[in-house]
C-alpha cells in the first residue's frame, strides 16, 4: 500500500505549472527535495486539501484526499506551527482533543515533561526550537499513521534538530507508519531519509531510494571539468580528473546550475 499517491496533479499560476505524479509507499520516510519556488509548498498544501489542484488525484492512507476521516490519520507541521500567541499548551491541547478520537493525554504531556516544556507559559513566549518541539508534539499525540512535515527543523540549532529526528526515529519503529519530509536541510535526509522525490521547476525528477539517487551520479571534477555526471557516462575522462560520490545537496545544486551529464 501506498501512503501518498499523487496523479497527475496540475495547479497553474502565471508563470508557473506544478505537474507531478509520484508515489510514497507505506512504511518509509521519504524526503522531499528542491529549492525555492520548485512547488514543494503547493504539492503539500494539495496533499492537505489546502489548495485545489486545476486537475488530478491525490489518494492518502488509501483514501481520496477530500474524504474528511482523512485528516484523523495525518500529523501536520509546518516551518511554523500555527497556534494562537496568548494560548499556552494547556489551550492548545483543549482546542485540539476534540477533534481527534486517538487524542492521548498522557501521550501529550510525556512529550512536554521530554522536550521541557512548560505547560503554562505563552506561546508567544517561546523560542523557535520550543515553538517546533510543541508543533511535532501536538503531530504526534493522536496515533497519526503519516506525518506531513514542511521545514520542521529549518532555523534550530544542531541540537535540537537532532532531538526532533530522534523523535522520527522513535515514530518509525512502527513499520506501518510514514513521513514525507520537506527540507532545505538535506543532511537531515542523509541520516533519516529511506527515499527521495526530487521536484525541479514544477516536474519531478526523481523518486526513488536515496541511495540510488546517490549512487546514480558522481562528480566530476579537474582538468576543467566541474559537473555532475551519470555514472554510466564516466568512461574516457581525462586522468588528471576526480570524481566523487555526491551528497543530496550536491545534486540539487548542480540539476538546478543545469550542469549535469
């Protein structure tokens, strides 16, 4: 079974097409790659029913993306979790309970007594690394099968961006589970990642394992040559020419400069 199914989707605007198909199956942690203004945001936001799609099909968790029963299997975070300023996690956890029948208190407040967090005070009055830790808190406390996830370790610190993974970490060990990961921070996919949907200009490029992508390509560097190549293409190269295998910023950067052999 898949996760996410995505099928033809279509979304115009002036100057821009969005026009993917891809797939994420069940079970995997599946980074979502490319720069700014590729059409990440718009393909999560159709995921979430929070943009109409022109044309296409988006199936989640084996159901039409419209269907509202939908939204009790999905934990959601954004590059920046949307709660009122004056609401403290006592607020936020009374606003949101009703709306999922899975809702675990103790789960909630385990997650806070972890991330030490406290209860009382404002969300206004919390850092960015404590604001993200009470979004993926909130994601996790309802038993959600698949974690939709925009930039949720983009501006915090080494440390606490690894306590977050360590978290998915923990969320994985339930192979029916699954997340689908957007970053600009592609060494968090390096260390957590199972597959990669690269998109380019509003068209996937790939979507595969991440180490296929990886092993896929190497660089090609020296003797004049700066490059990203496919490795079924390194025959004939000059001597004095290096090549290495390349991080996922590494292809990135060099599909989108259009230096790629």
């Amino acid at each position: 079974m898949n996760s996410i199914e995505v099928r033809n989707l279509v979304k115009k605007y002036s100057g821009f097409r969005l026009d993917v198909s891809f797939s994420v199956p069940a079970g995997f942690v599946c980074g979502f790659i490319g720069r700014n203004g590729a059409g990440k945001t718009t393909t999560l936001k159709s995921l979430l029913g929070m943009t109409v799609p022109d044309s296409g099909e988006i199936t989640i968790l084996g159901k039409p993306v419209s269907d509202e029963s939908v939204k009790a299997d999905l934990g959601v975070l954004f590059d920046q979790p949307y709660y009122q300023e004056d609401w403290t996690a006592y607020d936020i956890e009374r606003v949101l309970k009703p709306y999922y029948e899975r809702w675990d208190s103790e789960c909630w407040s385990e997650f806070l007594d972890r991330f030490k967090l406290n209860p009382r005070l404002k969300f206004k009055d919390y850092s960015r690394g404590m604001k993200m830790k009470l979004g993926i808190s909130s994601a996790l406390a309802h038993d959600a099968k698949l974690l939709l996830l925009d930039e949720p370790t983009g501006g915090l610190d080494p440390v606490v961006r690894e306590e977050i993974l360590d978290i998915l970490r923990e969320y994985m060990l339930d192979e029916t589970r699954s997340i689908f990961f957007s970053t600009h921070i592609t060494a968090d996919l390096e260390k957590i990642a199972d597959r990669i949907v690269f998109i380019s200009d509003g068209k996937i490029v790939f979507n595969d394992y991440k180490d296929t992508l990886t092993e896929s390509f190497a660089l090609v560097r020296g003797g004049g040559y700066d490059e990203l190549r496919s490795v079924n293409k390194l025959g004939g190269l000059p001597k004095n020419v290096i090549t290495e295998k390349p991080s996922l910023d590494d292809i990135v950067v060099y599909f989108e400069r259009g230096n790629v052999k």
